[in-house]
C-alpha cells in the first residue's frame, strides 16, 4: 500500500525558509503516470494547491505563491520535497504531500489526488 | 482561493441520506472532473469520488458522485457515524492554472 509522510521542523521564524520532504514508500517515484504534489490548510481554513512536481521535473505552480516556491524530487531517495521562502504568520498551516494522477501524458494538470500523507503542523512565529 | 463554494455544514440521522452541493463555473467544474475528498480531523484526505462519479477501490457504492453544468454533488446514503467528517469537492480551474477546492462541508450524523 502507498504511503506518504512529511517530515520536517515545526516551527519557522518569520522572514526564514520552510523545508519540508515527503518520504514515499510502497511505490515508486519513478513513475511516468503520477505527479507529487503538495497542499496547505491553514487553521480553520479550506484548502490551497501549492503545486505539483513529476519525477522528469514537470512542475505545476499554484501562480499566487510561485515567487517563493520551489519543488524538487530525489529520485534515488523516494522523496520530493518543497521550500517557502520568506514565511510569514500567513503560512502557518498544516501541510499534506499527495500522489497526483494526471489527465493524460499529454495534457497533464492533476485531474485527482489519490493518496495523501497524514500532514505535518508547520507554525511560523517569532 | 476558494473557488467552488459548497454549504458550511449539513446533517442527518444515522441511515439516512445527505448530499453535499459544490458550486463553480465554466473554467473548473463546468469543463474538468470533479473530485470528492473526505477529511477526518487528525487523518490523510482520502479520495471518495473522481472523474465526476467513480469510486476508487475500496470506497462503499454508499457514496456517489454527479456533475450537471457548472455543478457537482456528493450523496451519501446509509449514513453511518463514521462518516462524520469535513468533506471537499476540487477540480482544476483552466483560467487559474491552479488545482482548486470547495469551501469544505462538515457532515454531522445526528
């Protein structure tokens, strides 16, 4: 069975990089069929895509957040990661990374997110 | 950024029936696939319903999926108190270039 888990420091101060990586296991992050994705929720707030990377480095930005986003992959360690530069109290929120099936190898924006690791609290304080 | 609106929470007894509305327009629900997730505090997402009205692998057939125009609908039939959750639609919206979610609705079993 497929799982995924965050893993990364709970707490940022403001003004500083958050770094979080989604270790896979059960499947490969190889695959040409799936993308590896990463999505927020503030508290008691809904939910906000923050992008989508595949293995070949193809990778969907959510446009709002771009200039401080950036998704890598590591193929040889199974794991795909995310950084946020310059946090503030506005990025604090739990953090989920997700296996995203494409709509096709030719037009590829997630068309569902089938599996979801159980999140990681991130606070950005002071 | 919610995009697709759907109704902050709704409710019923155990067994009985509800259905969740999720409300967009034609450059995410009106021409992409719906997806429903079903999220309960503490726990990963899980995917219930995708392209509109299929179920994955391991889902009950008491969930099901529907999309009429610029709007889609979760029904859950038989409900049980394990199905209390926060439950969300998403799709991608072409015009944003972003994957969008529902505003998320909380189903209560009375």
């Amino acid at each position: 069975q497929l799982q995924l888990r965050e893993s990364g420091p709970g707490l940022v101060k403001p003004s500083e990089t958050l770094s979080l990586t989604c270790t896979v296991s059960g499947g490969s992050i190889s695959s040409d069929s799936y993308y590896w994705g990463w999505i927020r929720q503030p508290p008691g707030k809904g939910l906000e895509w923050i992008g989508s990377i595949s293995h070949s480095e193809n990778i969907y930005y959510n446009p709002t957040l771009r200039s401080r986003v950036t998704l890598s992959v590591d193929t040889s360690k199974n794991q795909f990661s995310l950084r946020v530069t310059s946090v503030t109290a506005a990025d604090t929120a739990m953090y989920y990374c997700a296996r995203v099936t494409p709509y096709s190898s030719t037009w590829p924006p997630p068309d569902k997110i089938d599996f979801w690791g159980r999140g990681t609290l991130v606070t950005v304080s002071s | 950024q919610s995009v697709l609106t759907q109704p902050p929470s709704v409710s019923a007894a155990p067994g009985q029936k509800v259905t969740i509305s999720c409300s967009g327009s034609s450059s995410n629900i009106g021409n992409n696939h719906v997806s429903w997730y079903q999220h309960l505090p503490g726990t990963a997402p899980k995917l219930l319903i995708y392209d509109n009205n299929k179920r994955p692998s391991g889902i009950p057939d008491r969930f099901s999926g529907s999309k009429s125009g610029t709007s889609a609908t979760l029904g859950i039939t038989g409900l049980q108190t394990g199905d209390e959750a926060d439950y969300y639609c998403g799709t991608w919206d072409t015009s944003l270039s972003i994957y969008v979610f529902g505003t998320g609705t909380k189903v209560t079993v009375l």
